[in-house]
C-alpha cells in the first residue's frame, strides 16, 4: 500500500477506543501491516502450497458420487 493510499484509508478508519478513554488496551498490529496482509490475500488467494500438511494435494481429491452421473 502507498503512503497516498494509507492516507485515504486512515482517515476513513474509526479511532481506537482506547484512544478516546473508552477503554480496552492497544492493539497488537499495525493497521496498515493488517490491511496489506487481507489484500495479499484477496488478490493472490490461498494456494495450495500454502495449505497445511494434512490437506490433500492438488490431483489427488476423489470424485464425488454425483459427479459420475
């Protein structure tokens, strides 16, 4: 995210509330580290790769029942 981008996005995020003496404590990641993570995301999806061990890998998912019909 460019810093011209942040700048946008900041401005339309709420203030935390312990920062307005509503309580509750800091928070423990950066809001803009957060909003780079959820759009990595979205734009490259979950690879396979990525998926842990114990998911089966690519070619070897079985057919449903349905799907010889």
């Amino acid at each position: 995210m460019t810093d011209a981008e942040w700048q946008v996005v900041r401005a339309v995020l709420p203030v935390p509330a312990w920062l307005e003496g509503r309580g509750g404590r800091p928070e423990s990641y950066c809001h803009r580290v957060m909003l780079d993570a959820v759009r990595y995301v979205v734009d490259n999806g979950v690879k396979w790769a990525n998926l842990p061990a114990d998911f089966r890998r690519t070619g070897e998912c079985t057919p449903s029942p349905a799907a010889g019909r």
